[in-house]
C-alpha cells in the first residue's frame, strides 16, 4: 500500500479563499431556553440534517470560562 506523501488540504486554499484568525464570541443561551430553542429548530423541518447536527451540538457543546454574574 502506497501512503499519500502529500496535504490534500493544501488544494483548499485557492476554493476557500484566504482564512483569517478572526474570533466572534457569541453570548450562550441561558439554561432554561435551551429545550425552547431545540423545541423551534425541530419544528422547522425535522427531516434534515442540519435539524439533527445542530442538536447534538447543543447537547453535546461545552464552554469553557463561563463567567458568573451571581442571578443564579
């Protein structure tokens, strides 16, 4: 068996363009939405993949550093 000596990633960048560093934090949900927020997501088609790869995320999604404000 012959082993690939070269990154077939490296034929993504001229596809993908260039890719940038850029970091976007986003606020998380509070705890008490979450069963609403997948509730409305598999209402809008629970056919599709999309539907099911965007709930294991929630379930499965773990931030780190959250911060505290001391409501809860």
């Amino acid at each position: 068996m012959d082993w690939r000596t070269d990154n077939p990633c490296d034929r993504l960048l001229p596809v993908l363009g260039p890719q940038h560093d850029v970091v976007t934090h986003h606020k998380a949900l509070p705890h008490g939405e979450v069963a609403g927020a997948i509730a409305r997501v598999r209402a809008g088609d629970p056919g599709k993949m999309g539907t099911l790869a965007f709930e294991f995320l929630v379930l499965t999604a773990a931030r780190g550093g959250v911060e505290r404000d001391g409501s809860g």
